[in-house]
C-alpha cells in the first residue's frame, strides 16, 4: 500500500522538482550545453566506472564464494561467511576514505608500467595520473565495495546446491572441478548473474566512494589512468549540490531521475531473472 | 535442472586394445601443494631479491609459479584431470587470498589511523569555534543517533506493516506488484532518496529547508525495503499451526496477529531491524543533502543543519583547515567511530537471534 506511494513519490517529487531544468533554456544549465549535454558525460563515467567494478569483482566473487562454500574448512567457512556479510555493511565512505590514502598512491607505479608498455590500448592510453585518482582506482574501489554483496549472494546459492547432486557427481569420479562445474555451477548461474546486476545496481548508485577517490574533469574517455576522467552521476551530485542554487539544483535533480531510472531497470531485470530461478528451482 | 556428469569410462566393455600401465593412476603427496608452496616462495623470493621488486609482484610470483607448479608436476603423475583440479584449487585459494587483501587492509588502515583521536574529547566536545586542533565530533555522533533513530521510528511502524499486509493478508496482483517494488526500493542509490527528501521538503516547507527530519526520511526511504523484507520472511516462517489454533478458538484475525504471530516472530524481525538500522547508519550521501553540516551541536532536527558522523568524516576530509593533520585525524576517528557502531549493531543483531531464535523449534 504505502510502499507503492513511496515508490511513486520518489519519482514524482523528483521528476517535479527536475521540471525546471528540462524547460529552462540551455545557456542557464552549468557547462552551457543544454541538459543531454550536461548529463551525458555523467551517465557514461557512471557506466564506465560501474561495469569496470563488475568486471573486475564478479568473477572473484564466484571464486571466494566457491572457496568459502567448497574449498575452506567448515570452522573457518562459516567465520569468513559472518566476516563477508560484515564487510558488506561496512559504509562507503570508509571505502572512499581508504582509496584515497591507500589505493591511490599504489596504483601510480602500476599505470605508469601499463601506460608505457601497453599504452596501445585505448584504455591504458596515458599520460598516467600523478595522483592517482584516476579512473581505474575508483573501479577498484568500487569493486572492493560490491565484492562483499556479490560473494554473499552467490555463496547462499551455492550453498543451496542439492547435496545429492555433489554427491553424485563425485560419486561417478569426478574430480572437486569437475563436481562445482557440473553440480554446483549450472544450479547456481542465475545467481550469479542476479548478484552480479545487484553489485552493479549498488555500483551504479554509489556515491561517496567515488566522490573522494576520482578526480573528475569531465568529458568522455576511455583511458582508465590519465587524469582526464568523465564524472559519475552519484559522485557530480553529491560534490556539486552543497554549493548550487536555482536552476542548477534542479538539473543535479535531473541527473539523479537518470540514476534512478537506470538502477531502477538493472534492478528489475536482477528480480526477474532471481525470480524465474525461484520458478525453476521448484520443479527440480 | 539436469544434471550431465561425465559418461563414466565404459567400464562393461572388453578391454581396449591400448595401453595402460595399470588401473590407478600414481598420486602426488599429500605435502604436493605445500611442498610447491614452499618452492615457489622461494623461488619467488631469490628472483625478487635480485630484481629489487616489491611485495605485490612477490606475491603474484608466488602465486603464478605455485599454480604452474603443482598443475605440471600433478600432469606428470597424475594426468589432465587431476592437474586441472589442482591448478584450479589454486587458484580458487589465491583469488580469495587475493579478495583479502584489500579488505584486511581497509580494517587496518582504519583503525590505525584513527586511533591517533579516539579519546574522550573526540566524544565530549563539538567543532563549535574550533580551528586547527582539539574538537571533537560529539554533535556528529548526537545528529547521527538522532536522524538513524527517526528513520528508524519512521521505517518501522510502515515496514512492519506492510510485511503483516503481505503474509496475512495480501494476495494476488496487488501483492505481487508490492514484493516487486519492495525487492525493487532496495537498490534505490541513496543519494536519489536523499535528492527526493530534499525536493519533498523543498515543495512542502519551501526551497532550501534542509534539517535533521529531511535527513531522516531520506534515511527511512532507505530503510522500509530492507524492513520489509526480512519482517516479511520472518513472518513467514511461524508455522501455520499457531495460526489456526487461535482461530480455531474463536481468536478474531487481528488479534491472532498482535497475540500471537508478532510475539513468536519478535526476536527475527527485531534482527533484521538492528541491520537495517546498520545499514542505515552509515549513509553519507542523502545526510550529505538533506540534512547539511554544522560545526555546533543541535540537536531539535526539525531546525537547521545538522552534522552527522559519515558528513563529519567527509567534511573534515573534502576540506581541511589550516593545519591540515588535525582535520585528517579527526575524519580517520570518525570514520573508525562508524564502523564500530555498525559492527556493535551486527553483532547486536546477531545475538538477538542467538539469544531468541530456537523457541519455534523447527
């Protein structure tokens, strides 16, 4: 009931609140470009930097959940189990505050080498960043954060896998490979792939983390280590809002309708595939 | 789900005309992986000492090397599948090692540096008129137990509601759509709650009204999802047989639900409250537009700005004064603060569930 109206009020409130922007003529939007314009580099370091963490965390979250459920001793399993979903809770802005101190000064070495000796990709273009706040530190950051949250949701998954079909397959003379690719892994796929959508959903929304870590320049690249690096959404909003009045408030407004619509939709499409799972699972 | 598992060697058939040496294959050691452990360290360590590495590449060199290691020693006695196996198990056990490392290393640097602050000051003092040295974040703590409360306050009566709404009573589409939307609301980016507490109270008090309460609702918009969600499975699993005993003795609907379903289900869901709230506590970015920062303490939330742990953290991070170390001390104890808040209400949580989970006996 109320939840509904909750739902519908956010993006009600929002979408009012954004309506000045979208009217407003375009010299008044910050960057004198009209709202796409303005909006369009953002959206893009929010992909960017969301599905580089992804890329990144997802397949070391299927391999530490596939450690935690069949690899670690059952004492030590259930201990890390409670320390990934403490993890999880850990706020972000102790990621964000960590990525700056920490991460950042160490991954200056490790640009500068892909820089000179892969520098043909586009993505390792260069010059390096002398900070290193950089693109590629915020994807690591990001990809810290959303590790916790993607091996928890896979690891209750694996867990699930009928002890019958473990046994079985082991039973035939399988080898423990052989077992998790036959067994553990088609009964699990779904939900790695839902838990994979929820840590982009997260990735995508996050804000602190990357506020502090990237030093945003705008425009579109992508060279993950120079010191040009398009901005994220959540990050632009949350640098620029305490300092903006008018007509710029309401495009940062607009610019987090664009967020919400995008989470909202990988949100959804990570539901409904769970939930076909659930369908599935029944019948088995 | 169909499970294909390998066609077993056809074992009936005659013989076939190859040649096996005999039926078991040799296997390695049980001390193999430790025994190629040991080597690759070393290994590793003699080329590190004459290159001059550090002690990243040290450790990828270990890891690689123990890998290649024991996958070509274990081909050699054991055969492919065998070596897959291992060379898998390695690098299964580097990955999580690997997953580790920076986690480890977030909990260390945090508590390390803010420890240099955790004194009684930090936690008696506000940042009222102070510059440069000494302060403390004891408006931060107040504003954050003040607005974490509220949410709560809020969050829960509503999140409560609608799981009872979902198990007792909700059925069909309407149901359906509103677990969708919950399950949905979950990964709501909390900087857009924040955005529309602001723009809600901006409509309804006029632009810029930025306080505590603001902070809040932004908070609970958060909050009412994953209450819902863990109420709803906790309510979920009282068995049947309470239910339908009240009834039967003649118990109207929505007394059998205050009597009887919210008392057996009490200790689950004031868990999964407490982890919500954990969740909830550390939320920087919706406090960050919704409710503001100040240095003094206030701690009416329905005026003026009010200064909350995680903002405290990132003010006194994103700009330092003067003398900047003093400011970095005092983010790098904030920070440590929080994260003990929400490991205290984790582990609370936790034991609530110890403490009252095996009454229903399942």
């Amino acid at each position: 009931m109320l939840i509904l109206v909750v739902l519908a009020g956010v993006a009600a409130f929002l979408l009012v609140e954004a309506w000045p922007s979208f009217v407003a003529p375009a010299e008044e939007i910050p960057g004198e470009g009209g709202l796409v314009l303005y909006i369009w580099p953002l959206v893009f370091g929010t992909l960017l930097s969301a599905v580089l963490a992804l890329v990144i965390a997802a397949p070391l979250a299927v391999l530490i959940a596939l450690f935690i459920t069949h690899y670690a001793p059952r004492k030590l399993a259930q201990l890390l189990g409670y320390v990934v979903d403490l993890l999880a809770a850990v706020p972000s802005i102790i990621y964000g505050l960590w990525g700056f101190t920490v991460l950042a000064p160490a991954t200056r070495g490790p640009a500068e080498w892909l820089s000179e000796n892969l520098g043909f990709i586009p993505l390792f273009a260069g010059p390096p960043s002398t900070t290193g706040r950089t693109m590629l530190t915020a994807g690591l950051v990001l990809a810290v954060m959303i590790l916790p949250i993607i091996t928890a949701v896979i690891r209750e998954a694996f867990l699930q896998t009928p002890k019958l079909h473990e046994e079985a397959s082991l039973a035939l003379g399988a080898t423990r490979l052989e077992m998790i690719r036959l067994a553990v892994l088609p009964f699990g796929s779904s939900s790695i792939i839902s838990g994979s959508m929820l840590g982009l959903g997260r990735a995508l929304g996050e804000t602190m983390a990357v506020a502090i870590v990237l030093s945003a320049s705008g425009g579109v690249t992508f060279n993950l280590i120079s010191s040009g690096n398009p901005a994220t959404i959540a990050a632009n909003i949350a640098l620029e809002f305490p300092e903006s009045s008018g007509v710029a408030i309401d495009t940062l407004i607009a610019s987090g309708l664009v967020l919400f619509a995008i989470t909202l939709v990988v949100n959804m499409i990570a539901r409904a595939v769970i939930n076909r799972r659930t369908d599935f699972s029944g019948a088995s | 789900m169909s499970t294909t598992t390998s066609p077993p060697p056809p074992t009936e058939s005659v013989e076939p005309p190859r040649e096996t040496k005999s039926l078991v294959r040799g296997t390695l050691p049980r001390w193999a992986p430790w025994g190629v452990l040991a080597a690759a360290i070393v290994i590793s360590a003699l080329a590190v000492s004459l290159f001059g590495f550090g002690v990243a590449p040290f450790v990828l060199l270990t890891a690689v090397l123990h890998t290649a290691g024991i996958a070509a020693w274990s081909r050699w006695v054991e055969g492919g599948r065998k070596a897959a196996d291992r060379s898998f198990t390695a690098v299964v056990t580097s990955a999580f090692l690997l997953a580790l490392t920076p986690l480890i290393s977030v909990v260390v640097t945090v508590i390390s540096k803010g420890m240099d602050r955790f004194d009684a000051r930090f936690f008696t003092y506000s940042m009222r008129g102070v510059v440069g040295e000494g302060g403390g974040a004891y408006h931060a703590i107040m504003g954050t137990l003040i607005t974490s409360g509220l949410a709560a306050l809020m969050s829960v009566p509503i999140g409560l509601a609608t799981a009872i709404y979902l198990v007792e009573y909700g059925q069909g589409k309407l149901a359906r759509a509103i677990t969708f939307f919950v399950d949905v609301m979950t990964g709501i980016p909390s900087i857009v709650a924040g955005l529309f507490a602001y723009a809600l109270f901006a409509l309804v008090f006029g632009p810029g009204t930025v306080n505590g309460f603001a902070g809040a609702v932004a908070l609970s918009v958060l909050m009412i999802p994953i209450v819902v969600r863990s109420s709803e499975e906790m309510l979920k699993i009282v068995p049947d047989d309470l239910r339908e005993a009240a009834f039967a003795l003649g118990t109207p609907k929505w007394k059998v639900i205050l009597r009887v379903v919210l008392p057996t289900a009490v200790a689950g869901i004031s868990t999964g409250v407490t982890l919500a709230l954990a969740r909830v506590v550390g939320e920087t970015a919706p406090l960050l537009i919704a409710t503001g920062a100040t240095g003094s303490t206030n701690l009416n939330p329905f005026s003026g700005q009010m200064a909350t742990l995680s903002v405290f953290s990132y003010y006194e991070y994103a700009s330092p004064g003067v003398p900047f170390e003093p400011s970095l001390d005092r983010a790098w104890t904030a920070a440590l603060t929080l994260m003990l808040i929400v490991m205290v209400l984790n582990l609370a949580a936790r034991s609530i569930s110890l403490l009252f989970a095996p009454k229903a006996g399942r």
